[in-house]
C-alpha cells in the first residue's frame, strides 16, 4: 500500500514577513493605485476636451430650430476657410458673405445647408454631415485616451472599443462629407 500524503486540511504555520518587505509590497500597491489614477484622470481629461471643442460647433448644427438657417454657394476658399453669400430661408437677413471650415465646404459653385452662428459672419453646416465633421476633435480624443488607457491603464478591450469608436466616427466623417 502506497504511503498516505499529509491531510490538507492540517495548517501550516504562516511565514512571517519582515516589516521591510511588507512596507515594500505596500508601497508598490500604492503606486499601482496611484498610476491608474493618474492614467485615468488623463484619459478623462482627454475626453471632456474632446467634447468641450466638439460642442463650441456641434450645438449650432444639432440645434438648429432657433437660428438663421440658409443656404451657402462656395465661391473661395483660403486656407482653412470658404466664403461665399448667405440666403436665408426664413426669417434671417440676407448676407453678402459667409465663411465655413473649408474641410466641411463642398467643392466651389456647389451649394451647401448651413446655420449662421450669432454675431459672427461664420457659418456651420448642418445635417449629417456638419453633425459628424464637428465631432471629428471628440474622435481624435477617443484615439487619444484610447492609447492612455491600453498603455498607462493596461485595460485592452476598454481601449480598443475606445479606439474603434474613434476610428467609425473618423470614417463616417469622411464618407459624409
């Protein structure tokens, strides 16, 4: 007959640890903690100034129902702006000349929907591509915080959804417009 191991259920006296290591371990505990924080406040930080610059154009193509709303014809672009004349729809004034992010104007002649933000001569351009193009800064924030949360936070599948939500919002973007 084989020889019987030891009951498992006999317990063993624990191994005491030296103050020394245990401050060590505790210490490196803390500055676990302490990195996510710190991971997290940034991927946060990231996130609400992806949405705070998004907003300043987002809520005057979203919410459009109390604005001046019309339409643009593109008659030239510099650099980073297209101008060209503003007719109202309804109850907005006529304009000789509007400007709109030359990465949402169309090509020049062709007209476009647009809303007059108030007090400016600067013009958003509303629908689904307006929508879209003034949430590309909030996308760029979601690759962003996408790269902090994988490398600093070592949450993969969190960063990747993160960073696929970027890159649809990108790709819709460009296939709107």
């Amino acid at each position: 007959m084989p020889k019987s191991r030891p009951s498992s259920k006999k317990r063993s006296r624990p191994v005491k640890r030296s103050r020394t290591r245990r401050m060590g371990e505790s210490a490196y505990g803390l500055l676990l903690v302490a990195r996510m924080g710190l991971m997290g406040a940034l991927a946060l930080l990231l996130l609400v100034a992806g949405v705070w610059t998004s907003w300043n154009t987002a809520r005057y193509a979203m919410l459009v129902e109390a604005r001046e709303r019309g339409t643009m014809t593109v008659t030239a672009c510099h650099e980073d702006r297209c101008t060209g004349p503003y007719l109202p729809l309804e109850g907005s004034r006529r304009r000789t000349q509007v400007s709109i992010a030359a990465a949402a104007a169309p090509d020049k002649g062709e007209q476009v929907e647009v809303t007059v933000q108030p007090g400016t001569d600067r013009a958003v351009r509303i629908g689904a591509g307006g929508i879209l193009h003034a949430w590309v800064p909030f996308a760029g924030s979601l690759l962003l915080a996408a790269l902090v949360v994988a490398g600093g936070m070592k949450l993969r599948r969190t960063a990747w959804v993160m960073g696929l939500m970027g890159t649809v919002l990108l790709g819709a973007t460009f296939a709107a417009l």
